[in-house]
C-alpha cells in the first residue's frame, strides 16, 4: 500500500472540508497601496574564522582598503589577504508604519567565495530601497544554523547552509517611508491576494450586509474592492470601520488546480476538483540488468591462472495491470483512494493525472512546477 497516496487521500479529503468554510477577509485581502518596502545593501561581515573570501573576490580587497582609508588607514599599494573578512549583500523588508527608531530582521548574503559566514558580524550597513533613499542601517553578529568543518581537505563535515545567516532585530529604521495617506481621500480599496471575480463580489456584499448599507463596498474588477469612506464614517472611527472590516468573513471562489512537483513527486489538489467517468488501468515494465560473475579454471598442469569474468543477464519484470472505472460524481478524494488501491508510486500518479486530463475527464488546470 503506498503511503503517499493514502495520505494524500486524507489531506484531499480535509481540503473539500474546508473548501466551505468562509474566510477572513485580512487573511486573504490588504488595504491597498500599504505594502512592504524590499531594501538591500551592500557590506563586509568579519570575525571569521579564516573562511573569508580569498584574493579573487578583487571588490572584497577594494572594499577594504576604501573602508581603512575613510577612517585614517593608509595601506601600501599591494595586494593584502584577509582570510577572515567577506563581502555579503544585505536584504530585508520594511514593514508599513514603522518609526524610526524600531527594529526589523535582515538576512545576509554571501557574494564572494568565502566557505562559511558562521561566527561572523556585519559591520554597519546602510540599505535602501528601490528608489535610492536609505531606509535603515544594519549591523550585528550572523545566526547561521549550521557549520562547515574541514580537516585539511580529507574529512568535510557540513549542516545547513552556511553562505546565509539572519540577524534577528539586525537593522533600525533612520527614514520612515512615506506612503499614501489612506485616510486622505473619501474612497479606500481592499485588494485581494489572488484575483478573482466571485471572490471580489462575494467580499463586497458581505460588508454591505454587515453594515446594512447599500453602496458601502463595490468591487471594482477582480482584485479590488472599492470603500466609501464619506459612507463609512456613518458606521464609526476609520480606524475601528478598517479593523471591522479586517476580521469580516465572507466565501472565498477558488479555481480548480492540481500542482504537481514531477522533481519530488509532490502533487497537492483542491476540493473543487471533479474528474468526469474514466477508466484508468496502470501496470509497468522493470528492467534490470544483472552481473552473475563466472571463475575459469585453467587447464591442468598449466601456467595458467584463475580468471573472474562479467557474465551479464538481463532481468524483465511486468506487473499485471489492473483496472479501475471513475464515476462522472469522482473527487479528488475519491481518485486518491482508487489509485491507492492500486499501489500506484507518487510518480506513477503524476502520469496518469496528465493521461486524464489529456482525455478530457480532469476538469482542473493542470500546474507543473
């Protein structure tokens, strides 16, 4: 009995479930123009124990000197090596309303060839955003998770990846960034994660049916949900109506899909798939080619010696097909359990999920990562 199926069957089942469940609308929508700010950086991480970049990362040496030179060190005009200094690129996110002063989470990069980044510290880092402002600066000793241990090129031990590191708390906010002011104007948009139709009308008249009133959210197309605010003031504060909003809940509209992950043989599918009648027969073909070696003796008072030679065989295996019919009312729970019956492997499962919906009988887009 194949596991993977049996317990793809069980999750299957659980997402047919909830597939009727109503959502919050913060889980699944934000208000618009709030967004997240990406920043990034460019810097030095030090205190590494000789795992560093080497002496062809050239901007590492470059960046060295000039750091040196701005605080008073002048160096002779030669190459240097520093075994236990890396260049690393610096990136985070800026959460919306953050102040100055507050802190956030970076990670850090490694640009050159440095083996490991374990046991190493930023130095301060400016970062800035995609506009060229400098947001925050950064600074503080790397968390890697893992090591990298290396004797002398024979023994080479490594957990994780250590070429990345986080600094919990590692970068403050110098420059607020300033976004549209939602409460400006007398409209507000609410924008859905994934776009949808259903999903934006059915939004829109939940929150009118909370409030009882007619006009307060319309969606504008499938993404957005428009808000009157000069309406919206009637039903309390901006900020008390928004968070109302918020934990609504209201019937999400998903598309019917099934993922598949041909490189794991990962598959994942939603309850709304629905598979018409079909008849499914699944067998296969083993081939293994074997070495049954063979010793030859030489002839009696020879000079001869003992000899191993190959002697391949070729091995043929074919397993009896079997046949499973799929009624037209057939689920993506009720597939999971047919195939499991026939002890079919995760990539066997693959292949005949295309077979059905190449005939036509899978009624769901068919997603291939």
């Amino acid at each position: 009995m194949n596991k993977f199926v049996k317990t793809a069957s069980v999750v299957m089942a659980l997402a047919v479930m909830a597939s009727a469940q109503n959502i919050r609308i913060k889980d699944v929508a934000s208000v618009a123009g709030v967004e997240d700010v990406q920043l990034f950086g460019y810097g030095l991480v030090v205190g590494l124990a000789g795992t560093g970049d080497r002496n062809q990362t050239v901007f590492t040496e470059q960046t060295i000197v000039n750091m040196l030179k701005n605080m008073g060190v002048e160096l002779p005009e030669r190459h240097i090596r520093v075994r236990n200094v890396a260049a690393v690129m610096v990136t985070g996110q800026l959460a919306p309303f953050k102040r100055k002063g507050t802190k956030f989470d970076i990670t850090v990069n490694s640009m050159g060839d440095a083996t490991s980044l374990e046991g190493g510290t930023l130095i301060m880092t400016p970062i800035q955003g995609a506009d060229g402002q400098v947001y925050a600066s950064a600074q503080g000793p790397l968390a890697t998770g893992g090591y990298d241990l290396r004797d002398r090129g024979f023994t080479h031990i490594k957990k994780n990846h250590v070429l990345v590191g986080r600094i919990p708390g590692g970068a403050i906010v110098q420059r607020e960034y300033q976004f549209n002011n939602m409460f400006d104007g007398s409209k507000m948009s609410m924008s859905l994660h994934s776009p949808d139709f259903t999903s934006a009308v059915s939004m829109a008249r939940a929150i009118n049916t909370q409030y009882g009133i007619a006009g307060l959210a319309k969606a504008l197309d499938a993404a957005t949900v428009e808000l009157d605010m000069a309406k919206a003031n009637a039903a309390g504060a901006p900020m008390e109506f928004i968070s109302n909003v918020e934990n609504m809940t209201f019937e999400v509209a998903s598309q019917a899909k099934v993922v598949i992950n041909e490189r794991t043989g990962t598959i994942v599918a939603g309850g709304t798939v629905r598979i018409s009648q079909v008849a499914v027969t699944h067998g296969g073909v083993k081939v293994e080619v074997v070495n049954l070696p063979e010793v030859i003796q030489p002839h009696p008072f020879t000079l001869g010696t003992t000899e191993v030679v190959p002697n391949p065989a070729l091995i043929v295996e074919e397993k009896d097909a079997e046949m499973v019919v799929l009624d037209e009312t057939t689920t993506v729970s009720d597939l999971a359990q047919a195939l499991n019956s026939l002890g079919v492997t995760p990539r066997d499962v693959i292949a005949i999920l295309q077979a059905i919906k190449e005939a036509g009988a899978l009624h769901a887009n068919l997603v291939l990562l």
